[in-house]
C-alpha cells in the first residue's frame, strides 16, 4: 500500500453522527505510548485493513470498517481519522482529480460500522470505489485499499416506476407486471408464499418489506434469479405492510410499490418457548400442516431449519410437552419418521425443540389423528385420458370410487359450484352432458350412514385446444440458510391443469434426478453441503413438452 508519511495540518474536527458510524473501542494488549517522529503528537500512521478490494457490498447492510494506526495511543483515544470514497482509478486523496466523497470525520478508533452507501451527508451512493482513511483534515497523510470494492443493490428512494396491481400473465415483461397475490389483497401473518413474472434482462431481484412505502424495517434482502420468495411470520401490530420489489437490469435497480394488509395470527404455526431469535430463529412451517388430520398411523413430518440449531428433538403424546408416543433426539435433521400414532380421532401433540447456543427452545403444533373406525375416502375418475384434448360440447362420464366403513347414503357430483346430480347406489357414477369450453373443475361428495361428509380431490378436464403452460417451481421449507443436511421439497403451484400434464421431470444442477407422473408431481431429497440449482420440466402424455419452470437455487452449509 502507498503510504504518505508527511506531516499533516489538522483542521477543525466535527462530532461523530452516531447514525452513520458506530465508535468501537479497541483495546490493545498494551497501551502502546510511542510516537513516530515524522507524525504530529497524537496523529498515527493509517493503514487500510477493510475493504482492501474485492468486496461486494449491498447498499443499507452494515459492514466493519477497519485500519491499522502506527505510533499512536489508540487506548486513550488521542487519534482521530476521516474515512473517504475515492474514484476506482485513483491511487490516493490529493491527486485524484475527483472530489473524493466524505463518509465520517474525526473517528477516534480504528474500527467501525458502516452502514454500506451512505455518506456523511445521509445520502447514498453506489459504484465502484477504493476506500481511503487520512489522518483528520489531511488528504497527505492517507492510506488507499489495494483494489475496488463494489457497493451495489436498491436504495430506498431511487429509481422507481410506480406502484401497482399484480395482474395479468406471469411471463417475462419490461417491469412487474404479475404479483401473486395481488397487491391490496390480504394475506396471513403466519406464512405467505409470494411470486413475480419474470423482468426481461433482469439479473437479480430484490423484495423490501416496512410499515411505510419504500420501507424496510420489516424484511430486506435478495431472492437472486429466484421470481418467487415464501416469508413467514409477519408483525402482529401492523395491519398494512408495503412491498417495494426490485429488480436489476444491466446493473441499474428499479421497482415497483405494493402493499398488503394482514390478517391476525391464526393456528397452526406453533408457540414459541422463549425463542430470542425472533421471526427467523423458529419452527414456522410443519408438514403435514399443523391442525390437520393425519393420514395413517405412520407419518413422515419435516419442517424448517432454525439459523444456529444444531440439535432438534422431536416429542409427540397426548398433551403439550409429553413424549409417550415418540420421544428422539434427530439430530441436526430436518424430519423425522414416526409410526405408532393413534388412530382413533384424538388430539395429538407434537414439540420440535432446537438447540440454539447451548440453550433449548421450541414450538408446539397440534394434529388429529386418523380414525380407522370412521375411515372414509372417495376418488373421482374420468375414462378420459389423461393430457387427451376435448371439444365442447363435451360429455365427461364420471365415476366415484368409494371406500367406507359405514354404509354410504348418496354420492353428489359437481362441476365447480353447480351440483351436476346424485347416485346413491354403486357404483357411484354420472355423466356430465354438453360441458362448454374451458377449464371444468370435477368434484364429488360422498355422505355415509353417520352423516360423515368428505370431498374427493379435484378433477380437471380442459375442454378445447392444448395450451402451454408456466408452471412456477417451489422450493419447501424456503429460508435464508439451509443447514446440510437439508430435507427439501420441490413442488409445482397449482396455476395449471393437471389433468393435462403425463409426467414432470426434475433437475437438479442441471442432470434429470427424479421423473413423477402422479399429482401433486413433488421431488424430495436430503441435501448435503453445497449449491443447488432445480428446475423443472412438464410434460403431457404424449411427452410433448409443455413449459420449463422457473430455477430455484439455494447454498446447503454446516
């Protein structure tokens, strides 16, 4: 590093602003007395330690500041130093030819925190620049980073194309045109998956959340290539939130403004025990999903990873904390395969607990269990094959596969809302005359004996030609920090048809590792250390191919 070891004229000296940099005091082995000579008393020789270049740093994140200082008593304080941005092709503050930019004048440490971009003023900046540190009012007595370091990403304030709605496509577009769901709609506190079209040319997105417009006191932070982000956990007292989402086109941050309000906290996301992580350090997603019936006696239950667990407990009996049923340490697991479960309707209890820096905390969730002796289920088929197009109007035959330990009164079938007929003798059929073009949405309800009442899974038949598809790829559970090894769901949403689609295939860093040809089309895995990018294919039964998903990447560390 270039050094400049003249002596220096020292200016007046401002106060430090304690919103910009925060003082640390270092306190060195030894209170360190000597004084070079070629320095002014009370004045050390700086040398800069951090950023010395490569460093890519994002507007508004907090980073350390840090320099070294030769022959001065930093114990006490005597120092004082001014920390400048200089152009990317200059070597050091006085020849630059471009003003250099002030961040914090008369530090008296030799360390600090920087909130990334912003200058003594309360403006910020973004670019390319070196980081020099002078001995107060000089711009002789400096030292200069190595090599560039890059400050990039949104600033609140700049750059925007107006707010809106979320509405039509979800294909790619000049700005957002596509929000799901749709700004001004109101969404759960406990979780809430959110989805983007696609920016043409766009490098990186970006989704701020605050109380305010153009806020980020709630959430702030990259989702990378990713058009979708699932959050959980929003404040309870707010009842609006604003949404301003980013976007980066040759390396120029644009956005648009939304907003939602929130419902209030309902079940199903556990109870906290003490947890001084706030909405990040808890169990905040569970499958099955808490409040549900469980589907058999053996039951696979995964859930997300808490940053800085390194241990989970898993306890599961009739009332909260109790472990008859199940009681195991897994590790540093994400799931766990339990068997033995009531199967008489009961409530069951499950507490996952984490070990966080030696401290436990946890989460309790609450499931019925199955009843064998109330056991009732219906599936809903149709002779038509699957992906086969049909023209309206069309004649869709129904039929109602049911199994049930009581005596079944009657089956009714619909098309969406609109009650198409009943049967009440087996086997349990109907058939659906002069269906219109468009999408159709088949159901049917069986009631049994003891007036039990269940609804099959959708049907859906498309009636008229073959359209391509968008399918939007999902990744489960969706946190900022995987902890190998992850347990992962890849799933598609819902926003197509799947009585069109034959098979879907999955990849994974690029190679096919998992081809599902049944509904809900899902690729779990357990991951180990590393970086992962998925996709997905659709197909129909054909083997035409249908749509490619959207890619979803995620880092897996220890």
């Amino acid at each position: 590093m270039k050094k400049r070891l003249i002596t220096a004229l020292f200016v007046g000296i401002s106060a430090l602003p304690a919103v910009l940099f925060a003082q640390i005091r270092y306190v060195p082995p030894y209170p360190i007395f000597h004084q070079m000579s070629s320095v002014q008393s009370g004045t050390g020789y700086p040398i800069m330690l951090s950023p010395n270049g490569g460093e890519f740093w994002r507007i508004g994140e907090t980073r350390l500041l840090s320099w070294s200082a030769n022959g001065c008593n930093t114990f006490y304080g005597s120092c004082s130093y001014d920390l400048y941005l200089i152009s990317s092709g200059c070597y050091d503050v006085a020849n630059c030819g471009v003003n250099p930019i002030p961040l914090e004048r008369n530090i008296k440490t030799v360390a600090g925190n920087w909130k990334v971009g912003m200058t003594i003023d309360g403006s910020y900046v973004q670019g390319v620049y070196k980081m020099a540190v002078c001995a107060s009012g000089s711009y002789i007595l400096c030292d200069v980073s190595d090599g560039t370091f890059t400050v990039n990403g949104p600033v609140s304030g700049g750059g925007g194309t107006g707010g809106g709605g979320g509405g039509g496509g979800s294909g790619s577009s000049s700005t957002i045109t596509y929000l799901s769901p749709a700004s001004g709609s109101t969404i759960p506190v406990a979780e809430q998956l959110f989805t983007w079209n696609s920016v043409s040319g766009a490098s990186e997105y970006w989704v701020q959340f605050g109380t305010s417009q153009g806020g980020n006191d709630i959430y702030s932070n990259t989702t990378g290539s990713n058009t979708s982000i699932r959050l959980y956990r929003f404040p309870t007292n707010v009842s609006k939130m604003h949404l301003r989402l980013w976007y980066r086109v040759n390396n120029t941050w644009a956005y648009r403004d939304f907003f939602y309000y929130l419902s209030s906290l309902s079940g199903g996301t556990g109870n906290q025990g003490g947890n001084p992580w706030g909405t990040a350090g808890s169990i905040s997603y569970v499958y099955p999903t808490a409040g549900s019936t469980l589907p058999s006696s053996n039951v696979l239950f995964v859930w997300n990873s808490v940053p800085y667990a390194s241990s989970y407990r898993v306890q599961l009996g009739a009332s909260k904390g109790s472990g008859e049923t199940f009681d195991r340490n897994v590790g540093n697991a994400l799931f766990a395969n339990v068997s033995g479960l009531p199967t008489d309707g009961r409530t069951v209890y499950m507490r996952i607990s984490y070990l966080v820096f030696d401290n436990w905390y946890y989460n309790d969730f609450t499931y019925q269990a199955s009843n064998v002796q109330n056991a009732l289920s219906i599936i809903l088929r149709t002779t038509i094959s699957v992906g086969q197009p049909v023209t309206a109007p069309a004649t869709i035959p129904l039929e109602a596969n049911v199994v049930s330990n009581n005596a079944v009164s009657y089956v009714d079938f619909f098309d969406g809302d609109y009650h198409l007929g009943q049967d009440t003798t087996a086997p349990y059929s109907l058939t659906a005359a002069n269906v219109g073009a468009g999408t159709h949405i088949f159901t049917a309800v069986v009631t049994d004996s003891r007036s039990q009442r269940l609804t099959s899974a959708p049907l859906y038949v498309y009636v008229g030609a073959l359209n391509t598809l968008n399918p939007i790829l999902q990744i489960t559970p969706q946190t900022n920090f995987y902890r190998a090894p992850a347990m992962v769901v890849l799933s598609l949403n819902n926003n197509f048809d799947p009585n069109l689609v034959g098979k879907v295939i999955f990849y994974q860093n690029g190679a096919a590792v998992d081809e599902d040809r049944t509904y809900p089309y899902q690729y779990v895995n357990s991951l180990g250390a590393g970086n992962y990018n998925f996709a997905a294919n659709v197909y129909n039964a054909a083997g035409t191919l249908l749509g490619t998903s959207n890619q979803v990447s995620i880092t897996v560390a220890y």
